[in-house]
C-alpha cells in the first residue's frame, strides 16, 4: 500500500486500506454491499489527519477551488 500525502497520516491510511481490501475481499466480492462501520470509522479518522494536514500546506484551498471550478463537479464534498 502507498504512504499518505502527510507522512503524519500514513499509519491512518494503512489501517484505514487493510481494513477496505479485507472488507472489499470478503464480504463485498461475496455479495454483502453492507458498507463496513469499522472501515468508515477508519477513512473518517484518516479524512480528518488528512485534511488538517493539506490547510496546514495551503493545498486545502486549492483543491476546493477546484472542486467548485470543475465541470464534473456533482456537489461532492471533501
């Protein structure tokens, strides 16, 4: 797995993707589409270090520029 763009977030996101692709792998290829609140607690936790980490860089603001900017924006939120 790759290491985050915030080196600070990089034990977050690994155990955020360990818990996806185990998730993914055996409950999702077997047919539950049941989303995993582990998982979600998980990506939360990572979002959270992820996003400080980015307004601390000043890349924040850049990437919602241009989400609004975007032609494919449908409204998602970061």
């Amino acid at each position: 797995m790759s290491a985050s763009l915030a080196p600070e977030c990089s034990e977050r996101k690994e155990r955020y993707d360990t818990c996806f692709i185990n998730w993914y792998s055996e409950k999702y290829l077997r047919g539950s589409t049941e989303p995993s609140q582990d998982c979600e607690s998980m990506f939360r936790e990572y979002k959270t270090c992820l996003n400080k980490a980015l307004k601390e860089k000043g890349i924040y603001g850049m990437i919602e520029e241009a989400r609004k900017t975007s032609p494919n924006n449908d409204g998602a939120k970061a």
